[in-house]
C-alpha cells in the first residue's frame, strides 16, 4: 500500500513537472515579441534571414519572426507600410518610388546581399547589339529596367529609341521564343531561361556592364532591408536584436555554405546542391564593416534616385538619406 502511494506521488510529481515546463516553454513564447518578415522563396538574396529564422538567432534576441512569401518587391514595400509584417528584403526600386512618393512609414538599415552579374539582356538570333535594336521591342521589369536604361546609355541610345516593353518576368521567355519581343532584360534564373527558351541569340550585356554597375560594382537594383518605423520607435530592443541576428545570418551563410544551404534548401523546394551552386554566385554581407558598407548603398541608391527621376519613372527625386536608420544596428 506504501509502495503504491509513492509510486503514485512520483507519477503524480512528474505530471505536475512536465506541466509546469509545458507552461513556461508557452510563456517564453508569449514574451517573444513578433516581427514577421516579407521575403521571397525565389530569391537567393532572402538566405541570411532564412538561415536566422531556421538556425534560432531571432528567436535567440527574443523575436518571433515567420516568412511571409511575397514574390513583388512592390507588394513586399505595401506590407511593410500597413503594418501587416514588420521587415523585408526588397528590390531598391520599390522602396525609392515610396521614398518619392513621401512615405515615412520605413527605415532602411542594411544590405545583406548582392550578385552583380546576375541580370542581363538577351536579344534573338540576328541582333548582335543595342544598336541594331534600335525601333525594336524589347521586354523588361522593374531592376532590370535599370539595366535596360545603362546598357541604353552605354550605347549613346535611350528608352525612346526602342519600343518599350513592360512583360511580367515569367511571361518574357514564351514572348521571347514565339518573336512577341525582339529582346528582354531580366534576372537569373530567368535569364537563364531565356537563353534555353532561345538558343543561338546573344547576350548583349550585364548589369555589371552598366554606369551603375561600373561605379558601385553593384547589381543596378540591389536589395535593401527596411523596417517598420513604428516598430523600431515602439521596441527599440526588439529592432537592435533583429538588427544582430539578421547581420548574424548573413555571418552564418559566409561561414557554413554547405550547411547553410542543407538548412534553407526546404525554402526553394530546392536540392542543397542546387542553393549552394546558387549561393556561390552571391555575396552576403554581415557585420564585418558594415558602416562603410553602408555608406556605399545610400551613395548608390541616391545615384539611382537620381536616374529614376531623370527617366521620369519616379515625380521627384528624394533625398534617400532622410530614411536611412542605423542606430540600432550593433557595432563591433
């Protein structure tokens, strides 16, 4: 009988224990603070966040932070701005057309990754050079209408000097294939798609051939990273957490590429093979020198402001340092 009711306190016991820890692994995450990004499972530039989330170092700062597929950088820059996520990785396009348009719903603090090379135009069989596109259609989309507009300028050409046209990136390679453009510009792994959609045709040039690309060895659009405004004034210790495991990513993909990309293969529906062969045409960029990294991006995206404006694609042209915020970003 003895042996009975201590063998039923010890039961009794180790119930209580494992719903006691049941309780506090709830009210760890109930003092998580959440902070959902806006990211794409398309764009290799996304892995040091994935990498963060996977790997914990969000979670590790006391973040609660879930991807949100988002494939435009447009509708990436909405979420942001109505509050529905708190961060993302986007095209500087987007974020400098909300910047002309007066939106102070934002900060940017970082850029976490880069791929010059990367974007390019491929014309079909019989045009060897911009110059003979002259008065001919050729597709483009958002960044790689930069490019577009640098290989213009490179030669002495501009868009009025061809048929511009404006094609979803996924619809250019039928178009290109069945004759509907003559050319298109668009980034890997599309543009690797248009080459097999229309064999024998010509590359006629990178972003990395670009005014841009030539000054800031830049992709002409590269991503930025911002933040909710709101977010960083409401949870200044939140925002400098995100800020180190974010960085700490980046750090992490440098470091362990192979595990890196075993790690967030499941994102891309990808092989490991086939992220790290894609991750070795990137650069990552973490917390080594970051404020000098910096300070190249604000000085590029003030160039690009500037060609955005000249080609009256964006009404005015911002002071992109006004948007700028790091001072919650950790310094070594």
């Amino acid at each position: 009988m003895i042996r009975r009711a201590l063998i039923g306190g010890v039961v009794a016991g180790l119930i209580a224990v494992a719903g006691l820890g049941a309780g506090s692994a709830s009210a760890q995450q109930d003092r998580l603070v959440k902070a959902d990004v806006a990211g794409s499972t398309t764009w290799w530039g996304q892995i040091p966040i994935m990498v963060a989330i996977d790997k914990g170092f969000f979670r590790d700062a006391g973040l609660d932070v879930t991807l949100r597929p988002i494939i435009a950088s447009s509708d990436r820059m909405a979420a942001v701005a109505s509050g529905s996520v708190v961060f993302s990785n986007l095209g500087r396009i987007a974020v400098i057309s909300n910047m002309a348009r007066g939106d102070a719903s934002f900060w940017y603090f970082a850029n976490i990754d880069d791929s010059p090379g990367n974007e390019g135009c491929w014309a079909r069989p019989g045009f060897t050079s911009l110059a003979q596109l002259k008065g001919h259609k050729i597709a483009a989309n958002t960044s790689a209408e930069i490019t577009l507009d640098g290989l213009l300028r490179n030669a002495n050409m501009t868009e009025k000097d061809i048929q511009f046209v404006n094609l979803p990136p996924d619809q250019m390679a039928p178009a290109l294939a069945k004759g509907d453009v003559d050319a298109a510009c668009v980034w890997q792994p599309l543009l690797a798609g248009l080459q097999t959609a229309v064999p024998g045709g010509k590359l006629l040039g990178l972003d990395s051939d670009t005014p841009i690309g030539q000054k800031f060895h830049t992709m002409a659009s590269p991503d930025i990273v911002i933040i909710s405004r709101k977010f960083v004034q409401d949870n200044p210790t939140a925002a400098q957490g995100l800020a180190a495991a974010l960085l700490k990513g980046a750090d992490y993909a440098n470091a362990n590429p192979e595990d890196t990309a075993k790690t967030v293969a499941h994102y891309f529906r990808k092989s490991p093979d086939e992220v790290l062969a894609a991750m070795k045409t990137f650069k990552y960029f973490g917390t080594a020198g970051w404020p000098q990294h910096m300070q190249v991006q604000t000085a590029q995206m003030q160039y690009l402001a500037h060609v955005l404006s000249e080609s009256e694609k964006i009404p005015q042209e911002p002071d992109v340092s006004k948007w700028e915020n790091v001072s919650f970003v950790p310094r070594q």
